[in-house]
C-alpha cells in the first residue's frame, strides 16, 4: 500500500505530537505506517479498524492532505449530532 501525496515521516510525527484527538492520531498513525511500508492488512490490525475504513482515509488524505483526516473527524461529528 502506498500514498500519492508528497509528505515525510518528520511531517507527519509533527501532526501527530500536536494532535491531541484520539481519532485524528489514529488516522495520521495508519498514514505514518503506510509510509513505512506495512500492509494494508496490518495497518487495519495495529491501528484496529476495517480495510475499508483505512482505504477512505488514504484517498481523503491523497485528495486534501492533512486536511482531508480532518475534514473526516468534522463529517463523523454531524452524523453523530443528527442522531
């Protein structure tokens, strides 16, 4: 599995030092663990969610950048008010 977006590992272990979100750190983890080459299927086991999922967030974060996980945690939020 790979990313399509020009980031570093020092980028993203930058984000993540600030990040205090539980759910945005485990996004900017899987996308640190894709950068260091690991498979899908063991991103999916370390971090604990579905492939699916880990697939969603690679293409928002291919398509936005950091941005795009963040924009994730913001649509998830509504969803959650509007029940």
């Amino acid at each position: 599995m790979s990313i399509e977006r020009e980031i570093t590992q020092e980028e993203l272990t930058r984000a993540l030092r600030r990040e205090t979100s539980h759910k945005l750190r485990k996004r900017l983890k899987a996308m640190r663990l894709i950068l260091n080459g690991n498979s899908s299927r063991a991103i999916c086991s370390r971090v604990g969610i579905k492939r699916a999922q880990l697939f969603q967030w690679v293409h928002s974060f291919e398509t936005k950048g950091l941005a795009g996980l963040l924009d994730l945690k913001r649509s998830e939020e509504r969803r959650v008010g509007k029940e």
